[in-house]
C-alpha cells in the first residue's frame, strides 16, 4: 500500500522533491526516485553480479557490496511504500553467475511488487533467464504519462516529455578549498533529460561538467544537496 507522504518527512529522510514543470519527482539520497502519483521506484545501473564477474577473473571483491544494495532496495520500498519498481538498465553486469539467483530471491521476497526492466547495455543474459524470471522486460524506451524512461538519455523529445534514464553515471566535484575536493554522486539535468546517478556501489563516477547542467542535486548518505536549480549555482 502507498504510503501518504507528510511533507515534514523530506526533512526526516533527506529527500528532495525536485518540481519539473511536468511532475514532481522525490530524488532520494539512496540514489532513487519515487513517483508519488505512480507509486514507483525508478532506479538505474545496479550491475548485480559485478562482484562475481570479478572474482572470477581472479580479483577478490566479495559479495557483500551486493548485498548492501538489496538492503537499500528493500529500505526504499518499506519507506515509499512502492507498488512498482524500473530498473532503468544495466540491472546485471554481465553473463549470468550465481549473483542473479541471488536476484531473483530477493525480487520473490516480495509478491506484491511489479518489477520493471528497461534493457541497457550491459542487459545481455539470455532471453530465457528474463523470461523465467519476475522482471516484466522492456526493449525499448517506455512512456509512463509524461515520462519517457530509458537507459541512455534520449534526445529530441518533445518539451511535453521528461526523459528519466541512468548510463552515465554521473558525479560532480565539490571543491571545499584549494586543495580539498570531493567527488558526489548526482541527479544531473540536462536537455530535457535527468540522468539518474548509478545506485550499485560497486560503479564508476563520470564527473559531469556543472556549469553545461540546467539542474544539478548530489546525494550524500544523509540526503540530497541541490547545488544548481534552473541554471543557478546555489
């Protein structure tokens, strides 16, 4: 069941509620988006069974990174009370390894959610193992009323459309002072499309060129920092 949103609980959880002309989006600090109307949790590039993938190329990263990142999932789903969740791409890393079982153990842990998939690049599994499984795949970009969801940003849609995707894995600087400086984490908007930052925390940072974004807003683990809004630097 959705949960009634209370305006104080931005403040609580370190949300944002970012207004686009066309739809309020709450920009969560775990590197998510709730859709209130919807009731939907949009996240982008996981790249579940990265660790597996690089272990067995005979480099040690345990599994646990994995297992924090179901934990946050299933944190989000309580907190939003989301009945559908999009995986906006690159939900696996790679060929199938004992990680996506894994996955699906977790997606049955929950029967009463509608799990997404937009296909990205990394989304190369046989078509059988998607089949087979809980996630509903989409191959193609997805419209969701005014939302046009994808995995790499679209270009030339409509000003009636906000396109919604991840890929890039976006980040932005913050200099503190001449020689301390930070890489974040960031929803990054741009030309009609915001680029949601990657919510797997075994993933690269791109860092993006703050002064080409229209809207900048980087994720810190207590909440979501706007730093430029409509072309301004805050």
């Amino acid at each position: 069941m959705p949960k009634i949103f209370n305006p104080l609980t931005a403040e609580l959880d370190g949300r944002y509620i970012w207004q686009h002309e066309l739809v309020s989006l709450h920009l969560m600090k775990e590197k998510a988006i709730w859709l209130e109307k919807e009731n939907a949790l949009l996240l982008a590039d996981t790249h579940f069974g990265k660790a597996a993938h690089f272990r067995k190329a005979g480099i040690p990263v345990p599994e646990s990174i994995h297992l924090d990142d179901f934990h946050r999932i299933s944190s989000l789903l309580s907190k939003t009370g989301a009945s559908k969740v999009f995986f906006l791409g690159d939900l696996f890393h790679s060929e199938s390894n004992e990680s996506w079982f894994t996955l699906l153990e977790f997606m049955e842990l929950f029967p009463e959610i509608n799990f997404h998939l937009v296909m990205g690049n990394h989304d190369i599994l046989p078509d059988s193992l998607y089949e087979s499984s809980a996630l509903k795949i989409h191959k193609g970009n997805l419209l969701l009323g005014n939302l046009v969801l994808s995995h790499e940003p679209q270009e030339g849609l409509p000003k009636s459309k906000l396109n919604i995707c991840g890929h890039i894995h976006p980040g932005i600087v913050i200099k503190k002072n001449s020689k301390q400086k930070f890489r974040l984490p960031a929803f990054y908007f741009k030309n009609n499309s915001l680029i949601l930052p990657a919510f797997g925390q075994f993933t690269g940072l791109y860092c993006m060129d703050l002064k080409s974004a229209e809207c900048a807003m980087v994720t810190t683990l207590e909440r979501v920092i706007p730093i430029k809004l409509n072309n301004k630097v805050g």
